[in-house]
C-alpha cells in the first residue's frame, strides 16, 4: 500500500483508499540499518466483513418442545446475516477426550483437555461432537420470516416462523453470521422462543419415499410419521407437512392402517399439507402410523419435507417430526427428496391470459407470469420487464423469492401509472445467478 526509502519524518501519516482487509505488515526495506517503532495507530472505516456471535447456551431446566422464533432486526441491501440454531439435552455438545492411564483418549472434562493444552501436548487431546445428545447446526433461517411484526399482540404469535431444530430438548444456542458491506451492516436487536414444558409427544419420527425423483415433473411420495407417547404427554390431532408448494393431489390418509380422508379432508395451502385426525394420545395410541400418500413436485436439490405435530386447540405450539426410522417398508430415513443436477433455474414459464383486456371492467384485468424457480437454496431477486415491439421498456417488477411456483401480475400500465396502447408486448424475466444471469422469454397481448 505504501513504500518509502528515505523516510525522516518523526509522525508518519498514511492515507489509502478504504478497502477490506485482514492483515496490516510492516517491514524494513533496508534490514541491515537501524530503525524503531515506538507507536503504532491503525484507523478503518465501515464494519467488520464477517462476523460470528453464539449464544449462551441455554438451560431451560427440562426437555420441552421448541415451536417457534422470531427476531427484530435489520439487513442493509449489500449485507447478510444468517441465523442458525442447535439443540440438545447435555450441557456441552462437545466431547473431550485425553490420554488416560492405558494410553487411549478417554473421555474427560474440559479442565483436563484445557490442562493438556496448556501444556502443549497437542498429540494427547482430542475434541469431537456429541452427535447423540445434540444435533448438528441447522440450516439457515430465512430472515424476513421470523421477523416480529410489531402491529400483532407479541403474546398471541401470530408471527415467527418454526424452529429448525429437533424437540423435546432441554438446552438451546442460536448463531448469528453477519455479513457487513462497506459502510452497512446487519444487526439483530432481540429473539423470542416459543416453547411448551409439555410435549406432545416423547417422540415423533418421520420419512418420505421415494428419497430421489429422476425429473421436476409431479412425484407420488408417501410420508409416514411414527409417535412415541407416554401418560404424561399432551397428544395431537393435527400433522403439517411443509411441501413447498402445493400438493397436487392426497391419494389417501390412513392412521393405524385405516383411511380417514373421507371423514377428514386433507386442507392444501400454497406451500404445505395439514392433515386432521382424531387426537393422538397416551399409551392406547403409541407408535400408531400416520401415513400419508401424495403428488407434489419438488423443485430443490435436497428438499426437506419438514413436518410438524400439534393439537388443533394451541396449533401455535408444534413439535417438530424429527427423521428417522418409522416404518421397515422403507429404508430411507429421512424426510429430504434429491433431484436430477444441472439445466436451469426456472420452468414452465406461461403467461395467462396469452391477451388481457385492461379496461377495469373485472374481467382480464390482469395478466399473470407463471413459473418454477428450483435448486434456489436462498433468496433471489427475479425481474420482470416489459417491452413494446419497438424494444423501449414500458414496466419494471421486482421480487425475492426461493425455489417454488410463483406469478408475477401486470396490469397493462407503464411505470407512470398510465394505461399501454393495445397491441404486442414482450416480457423479460432474469434472475442473477453464480454462473450469471438467465433470461426467459416470451409475448402477451393487450386488447380493449
């Protein structure tokens, strides 16, 4: 950044333009002449590029079955933060291990591995992770979901969005990463948890099948959830799967074998499956299968189908399914769903009506861009532009979202506001990707 042979100032003040770095060295240029620093003073701008913050990690005195979380806070545009959590039922969930007597790591308390590090006797300590007794970090929360909505009661947790990680569990730790840019950072000002000292269950396991398509087209998967329940625990009536988008279609609801679609409907939403039964609970209903066999496409490399149990009467209050073994008929174990690698990011790109007649009568009004967005891991910005035939663009629209089906709306006015002359229009849509940008396509017409 800076170099100088002949330096005789007593106070040397260097300037640079501001850029991110993480060392600052300083050397002699001549070693054989004598040369003496007695301060040194270094001054940025801006944030830090990435910093960790953990938690604590939190006690709650008992195993309890985690529900929801949310946050204030903000994230520049430029800047990013991520929010993880883990959980667990022993209070480290790591594992240290020393040479003990036979001369084999054994398991040991902190003091000692920190002893034997202080000692320098690198070869003689080991530091593993407790994979029984914690899980691993979750994957990455988004963040406008959690966050709180301020015009809602905070009491009544109508915001939020489920916690990631499994439950009961008694100990719990949140991780921030944050990504600064320049002169913006992200900040996170509070978190809340949303939990019950009663389980609804002492354990609830689940799995898909199939555990890998061989295209995006519509799949039949079955999804089969296995309780554990004691005396003690509260029981559930109600099982919510998160699909993504919408089910195409339920073939069948069975408890214990039987069918119970035709006394309880199936509800579809946008993204998930809730199914209803009759309550869950005790003894009597221990290790009674739900099992559920649907049609839905998956859109994302890896998509979990996590679900949640719960009693209709508190349904803010769900514990999570964990995976795992809860049938023989499959031997998956676990509740993502691979996908075919490489081609695009978007599909089925459509436009409907193919021509809209604008003239506020209610009919046509509008026209809607479909698509399918897959293998998008977060959010992205996806750009919708028009264009009239002469090339000039007439409307710009904007929106973030991840993988799923998706629309985007125009009706037929320029970004002034003003309706657009009947005829031909072409749309745009392009989405930034880490291979660059993608472009799809195609024509709508307006008419009056």
């Amino acid at each position: 950044m800076a170099r100088n042979r002949e330096s005789l100032d007593v106070v040397v003040d260097l300037r640079f333009p501001t850029r991110d770095l993480k060392w600052i060295a300083i050397r002699p240029l001549d070693p054989e002449r004598d040369w003496e620093i007695a301060e040194l003073e270094v001054y940025g701008e801006g944030f830090v590029t990435r910093t960790t913050y953990r938690t604590p990690i939190m006690d709650f005195g008992r195993e309890v079955a985690w529900s929801k979380i949310r946050w204030q806070g903000e994230v520049p545009e430029g800047t990013q933060l991520l929010l993880r959590t883990r959980t667990g039922n022993t209070p480290q969930p790591n594992i240290y291990r020393v040479i003990g007597p036979t001369g084999t790591l054994e398991v040991s308390t902190l003091d000692d591995y920190l002893t034997q590090l202080g000692r320098r006797r690198w070869n003689d300590v080991e530091l593993g992770y407790d994979l029984e007794n914690w899980s691993p970090w979750s994957a990455p929360y988004e963040f406008v979901a959690g966050l709180r909505q301020v015009e809602s009661p905070a009491d009544l947790w109508q915001d939020g969005t489920p916690v990631l990680s499994p439950s009961p569990a008694r100990y719990f730790q949140l991780e921030a990463i944050l990504f600064a840019s320049g002169p913006a950072a992200p900040r996170i000002d509070n978190m809340s948890l949303l939990f019950s000292e009663d389980p609804v269950a002492q354990e609830v396991i689940g799995e898909i099948w199939p555990i890998a398509t061989q295209s995006f087209a519509a799949e039949t998967f079955t999804y089969v959830v296995r309780p554990v329940l004691r005396a003690s625990d509260l029981g559930f009536d109600r099982l919510e799967i998160f699909t993504q988008i919408s089910v195409e279609r339920v073939h069948s609801v069975l408890i214990d074998g039987e069918e119970i679609s035709d006394r309880f409907p199936p509800e579809i939403q946008d993204d998930r499956l809730i199914v209803s039964f009759d309550r869950l609970v005790g003894p009597r209903d221990n290790e009674k299968r739900i099992e559920v066999v649907f049609d839905a496409k998956v859109l994302r490399f890896g998509a979990d189908f996590r679900s949640w149990v719960y009693d209709s009467a508190e349904p803010e209050l769900k514990q999570q399914v964990a995976p795992g073994n809860a049938t023989f008929r499959f031997s998956g174990d676990v509740v993502s769903v691979r996908t075919p690698m490489g081609g695009g990011l978007i599909s089925s790109v459509q436009a409907t009506p193919a021509t809209f007649t604008p003239n506020g009568d209610g009919v046509n009004d509008h026209v809607a861009i479909a698509y399918e967005l897959r293998d998008l891991e977060s959010l992205r910005q996806i750009r919708l532009r028009i264009y009239d035939l002469s090339g000039r663009l007439v409307r710009q629209i904007a929106t973030s979202t991840g993988s799923g089906s998706f629309a985007q709306t125009w009706n037929g006015r320029d970004e002034e506001g003003a309706l657009v002359p009947p005829g031909m229009y072409l749309y745009q849509l392009d989405w930034d990707t880490d291979k660059g940008r993608e472009v799809a396509n195609g024509a709508v017409g307006v008419a009056y």
